[in-house]
C-alpha cells in the first residue's frame, strides 16, 4: 500500500545540523529539515525545498509503518535483515555521514505525537513539542 498525507496535515519537523567535525569550506549555514506529515501509517517524512527555477518540490524521505517499525528505525529494537542476520541499528544516524538531528518538534494536537515523542526521546533525541500550527 502506498503512503498517503494531506498537504494541510503537517505535525512536525525533524531538523538536521552538521556533525561536530565536520568542517564546510564556505560560511553557509548547512542544517536543514524534514517535515513530519499524519498519513495512512504512524506518520510520514519529507525533505520540501524550492528547486532551481523557484517551483516547490518534495523527497519523500521515509515512513514508520507503526510503533514497531519506528522502534526498529531508531534502534530500540531489534530485526532480522534480508539476509537473516539480527540488526539494531540508528537509521537516522545511518542516513547521513555528514549530518545529525539537532531535534525534532511535534504537535501535541498529531494522534501519534506521544508514540513519536517517547520513542525519540528514549533514542536519545531532543524532542520539542507545541501546540497546534506554528
């Protein structure tokens, strides 16, 4: 089945920053966020930016099935990979070499935003949450 989200249904952002040792030539600010979407699963990311012409495009970054698969992405629990070995692994500290979250803020108003909330907090992630649209 394939991930459904409403444009209007946003609950939150997952903000990235440069790992402390890494070192950009240029003054730029590198950080960037994903945007956390309620969909047809425990919710949805995606990575929304202005492309070279100014249009407004999207990555659709990933999903977490359910409170299983979010605890398998964060490392909580283990799972057995496609080759039958036992993982437990951080994806979100897989993804990127470069790259780490800052923190991650949720709407309390989302249905999902204390299963969202304990289990990144519980992995170690600064959760910041709020109330209705930012």
């Amino acid at each position: 089945m394939s991930v459904n989200w409403e444009w209007k249904d946003k609950k939150g952002e997952i903000h990235w920053k440069p790992k402390q040792e890494v070192k950009f030539e240029d003054s730029k600010n590198h950080t960037f966020t994903w945007n956390l979407y309620h969909a047809n699963c425990l919710g949805c990311m995606l990575n929304e930016y202005k492309d070279k012409t100014g249009e407004d495009v999207y990555d659709f970054m990933g999903y977490f099935n359910d409170v299983r698969h979010l605890k398998r992405m964060l490392g909580l629990e283990k799972y057995k990979s496609r080759n039958n070995e036992t993982k437990q692994s951080d994806w979100f500290k897989e993804i990127y070499n470069d790259f780490e979250i800052e923190y991650i803020t949720l709407d309390i108003t989302y249905p999902y935003a204390d299963k969202l909330a304990k289990y990144f907090a519980e992995a170690g992630y600064e959760v910041r949450l709020y109330k209705g649209r930012k």
